[in-house]
C-alpha cells in the first residue's frame, strides 16, 4: 500500500503544472508583432517597413537602399522609405516588441517544478552505504493561480509595444521628411543668396570703378562694399546650414560610407494650386492616433494589474511541497526500510503587511493612467485643430509672397531696367531694386518651406508621431523632386 501513494504524492505537483494555461501562438512565432505593425505603417503613410533579423535580411536591404540613394537625386518619398529601410534605431524598436512577446510567453509559461534529493548517513557501516533518503518537489501553487492575470498583463504590454513601435516608426517618417523639407529649402537659400552675391560683387565693382573717377564718395563705396562682405558672410552660412541640414537627413537614413554620395533637389516643390480643410479633423485624429491607443492599453494595463494585486493581497507566496522519506534500520542483524509521504504547504503570514498598502498603490496607479488618457484625449483634439490651422494659414501666407510680394519686386525690377536703359533711374538704384527683388524672393521661399513643414505637421497630428506624441507624409501634394541637378 505504501507504494501505491508514492505515484500520488510525485504526480500531484506535476497535475498542477498540467493545468497551465496554453500558449498563444502570437507569442511565440517568428517576428512576433510584426504583422500587425506593418499592417498599421502603409495605409496611413503609404510606405512599407521591415524587420531585419538574419545577416542575409540586412544584405537585401543594404541592396536596395543602395539602389534607391546612391549618386541619385532622391524626393522626400524616397527618403522616408530609406530610413525606414535602414535607421537602426527603428530596428531596435521592432527588435522590443519580440522582447515584450519573450516576456508573454515566459508568464504563460508555467513555473518548474523544484526538485531536491537528500541522503542522511553517508557511510553508516551498519546499513551499508546511507541511512535515509529524503525526496521532495516543490510546486508554486500560486504561480497556477494567477498564470491568467499575469497573462493578460503581459499580452496588453504586448500590445503597447507594437503600438509604440508604430508611432516610432510614423515619427522616424515625420522626422525625415522634414529634415528632406529643410535640406532642400536651405540649399534653395543658398541659390538666392549666390545671385544676390553676384549682383552685389557687380555693385561693388562699379563703386570701386565710380570711386577712381571721383564720382562716388568714400561713404558710397563703403557702403556697397560692406553690403557685399555682409552678403559673403550670409552665402557661408547660409552654404553651412545647408551642410548640416543635409548631415540630419542622412542621420536619419542610417546612411554611411559610399552611401552619402547623394543630392537632394535645388527647391521646394511648387505650391499647389489649393488646399481645404480637413472634415473633422479632431474625429480622424482620436480613431487614429497611436499614442492614444497606447494611452488606453495603459489604463487596460493598469486595470489587469490591480486585479493581479487584488488575487494576492493577503497571500503573496504559496507553495505545495510533496515528497518522501526513505529510512533505513538495522535491527537483529537485519535491516528494515520504512517509506514515508510528506506534503508540506508553505506560505506567509499576513500579519503586518496585509497588502492594503499595495491595493492602494494599484488604486492610484489605475486612477493615474484613467487621468493620463483623458489628457491625451484633450491633447489631440487641440493639436489637430492647431496642425490643421496652421497648414491653412502657411498656405495663405505662402501664395501672399507667390502670388503678391514676388510678382511686385519683379515689376519694380522691370520698370527700373526700362528706367535705367532710358537714363532715367541710375546704376545703383537699379541694383537695389534687383537685391530686394532677391529679398522677396528669400522671404517667399521660407513661407513655402513653413508650408510643407506644416503640411508634415498635420499628418501627424492625425496618425501619430509628431512632437506632440512624444510622421508620416503630408496630406495633399506630394513632394517630388525640384528643379535643378541638386546637392
């Protein structure tokens, strides 16, 4: 009879492992999360994104990122795509969701059970070799008891990480194309400044020229040279920013080596033709946006954590300890063995900390991610309504310089020539009205430069992945390449 319980006692323990919870298989495939994320990418930005996890993946990238960049002129399209393609950072951020998806899967993992073997009397002459053996396995049984909580915790951070690698990788779109915004409108500057630069080394040559005849003062020479060393200073720094804007654009890529053998394009896109508002912007922006969704799995989060804290508040450890116990003694010259079962339940007494202290903290915990969500809410009405304001508004402003302010320094700069081939207006009048045609012509092209930067802007305020998420394309024209060779 004593035999029969051995089986009971062992299997007991391992009963209670049995009834552990199945794994998910969206834990446990390969580029857990993946799927969904990149389900998530294309319809709101129109690009594909990848993860990249074998040495062979990283080759075919590297092939069409070279492809795409290499002695090319490249849009502000082809430039979101490359850094999706290749900035390591965005790996790393995909590479966090699989470690969230490790972590599901380690919770629903039951825990083992622990076993320890024991002989007493090593070496006793009378009974041979030991004089008993103690076996036992320990099995936490509030580790079965709470697998479902600790579970559904672990699968709503699962699901914030894929959330949060997508507004991560919507921001890494914002973030390149508006450096792609800045890098051509500050080589598009320094195209301005150069034939504001020539037509000041013009000037300043026929002050020098005026001056030897006598016909200029002192004053007057000074006054065009100091304009025209004013205007090398602002063409090197305006040569510099462009440089460094450039540099950001290629930071953002991942770009290095024979990879940054690549331009950008001399200007801006031109204006289209019109742009309306956007119909319930506030509406789009609370289906879609990323950072609320994350915000809401916090509280859901929250919500399986205080019903974990609430299963154990009294009791934080519970273990079933079952076994035997083999004894050994010699008596008439015969040796007699005695089996004995053990089972032992070891836990803690609640006595001083009976957990009210821990049901609090979940209590304010939740209560502070309820709050947190309901200020994302109000956040993301306010920053669609403002990116959407400020996309009409740079619009506005930008066709006022096309439009108005351009085309009457042009007039000024025609009816001045006219004037001067009359001999009626002299030389240096003339170039004035060629430099603040020149300024008109900067001025108009920053305005366009804030309008596809607010057009960036408004896309994601919609989608998610601005600075007030914590990218993606513009809504409406697509930027293409500019006129000239580029940079």
């Amino acid at each position: 009879m004593r035999v029969s319980k051995l089986p009971l006692v062992f299997g007991f323990p391992l009963i209670l492992g049995a009834c552990a919870t199945a794994i998910p298989g969206a834990f446990t495939e390969p580029k857990a999360g993946f799927a969904n994320i990149a389900s998530q990418i294309t319809p709101a930005i129109g690009k594909r994104t990848v993860f990249a996890e074998t040495q062979a993946e990283n080759e075919i990238l590297k092939k069409q990122v070279h492809g795409k960049v290499h002695q090319k002129t490249i849009s502000a399209d082809t430039a979101v795509q490359v850094a999706l393609l290749n900035n390591r950072g965005l790996q790393a951020s995909y590479a966090n969701v699989g470690l969230s998806a490790a972590e599901a899967w380690q919770q629903a993992t039951p825990e083992n059970p622990v076993v320890s073997i024991g002989i007493l009397g090593i070496g006793a002459a009378e009974l041979g070799v030991y004089r008993a053996i103690e076996g036992m396995i320990a099995t936490n049984i509030l580790d079965a008891k709470t697998r479902k909580q600790r579970v559904a915790l672990a699968e709503v951070n699962f699901r914030a990480a894929q959330l949060t690698a997508v507004n991560d990788t919507l921001a890494l779109a914002n973030q390149t194309r508006q450096a792609w915004i800045n890098a051509v409108a500050a080589f598009e500057v320094v195209s301005y400044l150069k034939q504001a630069k020539a037509t000041s080394d013009a000037g300043s040559e026929l002050a020098s020229k005026l001056g030897e005849t006598g016909a200029l003062n002192k004053a007057g020479q000074a006054r065009e040279h100091a304009f025209n060393a004013e205007l090398a200073g602002q063409l090197a720094q305006a040569r510099l920013n462009a440089t460094r804007a450039k540099e950001d654009l290629t930071k953002l890529m991942g770009l290095w080596g024979t990879e940054v053998d690549y331009n950008v394009p001399d200007a801006l896109p031109a204006l289209p033709r019109s742009v309306g508002r956007i119909s319930n912007v506030e509406g789009k922006a609370l289906r879609n946006r990323v950072d609320l969704r994350v915000a809401k799995l916090g509280l859901e989060a929250q919500a399986a954590a205080f019903e974990l804290t609430d299963q154990t508040r009294l009791v934080t450890d519970l273990e079933l300890i079952a076994g035997f116990e083999t004894e050994r003694e010699a008596e008439d010259g015969e040796t007699k063995t005695e089996t004995t079962p053990q089972v032992e339940l070891e836990f803690a007494i609640p006595i001083y900390d009976t957990g009210k202290a821990r049901m609090r903290k979940a209590e304010l915990m939740y209560l502070q991610a309820a709050n947190v969500l309901a200020e994302r809410a109000v956040n993301v009405r306010s920053e669609a309504r403002g990116a959407e304001s400020s996309y009409l508004a740079s619009y506005k402003i930008a066709r006022h310089y096309r439009d108005v302010l351009v085309p009457l320094r042009n007039t000024v700069e025609e009816e001045g020539l006219l004037s001067y081939n009359g001999m009626i207006t002299n030389t240096f009048e003339l170039l004035t009205d060629v430099r603040e045609k020149l300024s008109a012509s900067l001025e108009a092209a920053n305005a366009k430069r804030e309008f596809f930067m607010a057009q960036a802007d408004l896309t994601a305020a919609i989608y998610g992945g601005g600075s007030g998420s914590a990218g993606a394309g513009g809504e409406g024209a697509t930027l293409a390449a500019g006129g000239g060779a580029g940079h």
